[in-house]
C-alpha cells in the first residue's frame, strides 16, 4: 500500500519504535490524540516551569523533531500530557500485563476491551512488512496475535476462524447494505479493510486523497486540503438526498 506523506509522519517515525511492544491501540489512540489537540482551541500545556502556550493552529504541522530536547513542542511531551502519563513504557512485559488487568483504570481506557475486539471478531492489526514500508518493519503480524493468547489465551487459529465468521455475517468488503456510505482517507492504515469502491447505488464509496484516520469527520479547518473540502461537500449531498427520500416515504405512508 502506497502511503502519502501526512503531518505527523515523523511522530510516526517514533510510534514504530514501540510498536512492537504495545497494542494497536496504542496507534489508534495516537491519532486520535494528535487530531484532537490539532483542533484544540486553548492548547496550553505545563511543559516546564515557564510553560508557554502554543499556537491554537497548524503547530503541529510545524517542522519537529521528536528526538530534539531543546524543543519544547517535543511530539512525546504532547502525545504523554495527553494520554495523563508521565512517560511511555517499551517493555513488552510491561505491556501485557497491563492489558491483563481487569480492574477500572485512569489511564488507557479501552485498549484491553480493543484488543478483545481483534482477538474474537475484527483482526484490524496494523503491520508494516512489506518491503518498502517507510517504518519499523517490527510490528509483525505473529506479534500481534501473540498477544491474543498472552492476554486472553486465545490461539492463532481462533483468532482467524473468528475473523472469518465476522466477514461471513456482515458480508466482508460486499455486505449488500443499503443506504450506506464508506467513507476512507487513503492514508488510513485501515481504509484497506474497508469498502473503498462503490458497490451500487445503495452503497456509494468515497476514498479520500492523503486523509487520515476519521478525518473527514474532524471540524473544518483552513488548512484542509481542496480533497477533504470536497469530500466533505459530497458527503453531505448523499445525507441530504437519503434523507429528502425518507421524508418522502413517510409523506407518501401518510397519505
């Protein structure tokens, strides 16, 4: 999979060097943390005794190097002040023990039930194998599914024949829905699990260029590319035409 560059590449760059030690999650998580503080109106973060406050936009997108000390937007400094840690672990024991607890947490809230998720229904895991992945080749398949039976005992086999009886239920990337729109940015790790062409007139397709994850759901922002613009524009037409048809209907019932 061709992947364009995005914003936060080079924080990724950092991600891949745990990655082998967390759960996918962890990934998901990230991104929706650095979206969040993208759109923050009010990002004043104690990063020190003279703390400062930073821009409300585009700061992110800024030049930044992670492994930097002297820079104050340091991404770890961000991403840990946003999770409520002080610090990431790597420890790959570490990891699985605290997916292993089963008690009410503060932090990490539903990475233990994710994980559950991709154990007994989805798979969802995010590898970099291929030859000309840009990241840490680390973060392997048989890694993660080794956690499904380090957490839950659950074994490779099952893990596979209960990601089949999921696509065997919903339908897989043909589920003969209607009135569904999937909407993916290509840059999304997932969208390839998706359904990212149009399989009829109930079930339209819209692939977005150099999106990411949930973008097009995130508030508009002047830096939004002319793509996500777009994007955005046809899926509000779609909405609006679905639900003139169910005014339509109820009218019609009415009668």
């Amino acid at each position: 999979m061709a992947i364009e560059p995005v914003p936060w590449l080079g924080p990724l760059l950092l991600v891949s060097l745990w990655a082998s030690s967390a759960p996918a999650s962890l990934l998901r998580r990230l991104g929706e943390h650095i979206l969040r503080f993208q759109e923050s109106s009010a990002l004043g973060l104690g990063l020190g005794p003279d703390s400062v406050t930073l821009p409300k936009e585009g700061w992110l997108e800024q030049p930044l190097d992670p492994f930097n000390a002297s820079d104050r937007r340091s991404f770890l400094q961000v991403v840990t002040h946003s999770l409520g840690q002080k610090c990431l672990s790597i420890s790959r024991a570490e990891t699985v023990a605290q997916l292993r607890v089963t008690e009410i947490q503060v932090s990490s809230v539903g990475d233990r039930q994710w994980l559950y998720q991709t154990c007994t229904e989805f798979g969802y895991y995010v590898t970099c194998e291929v030859p000309g992945c840009p990241f840490s080749q680390l973060p392997a398949l048989p890694s993660e599914l080794e956690l499904c039976e380090q957490v839950f005992g659950l074994s490779t086999s099952s893990v596979a024949q209960a990601v089949a009886q999921t696509n065997s239920y919903y339908g897989g990337q043909t589920p003969g829905a209607t009135q569904v729109l999937f909407v993916n940015g290509d840059a999304d790790p997932w969208h390839v699990l998706s359904v990212t062409q149009t399989l009829g007139p109930s079930e339209p397709a819209l692939l977005i260029p150099s999106a990411s994850h949930c973008l097009d759901m995130a508030p508009e922002r002047p830096s939004d590319s002319p793509s996500l613009r777009l994007a955005r524009q046809k899926i509000s037409q779609q909405l609006q035409t679905w639900l003139g048809l169910a005014k339509e209907s109820q009218v019609r019932g009415a009668v």
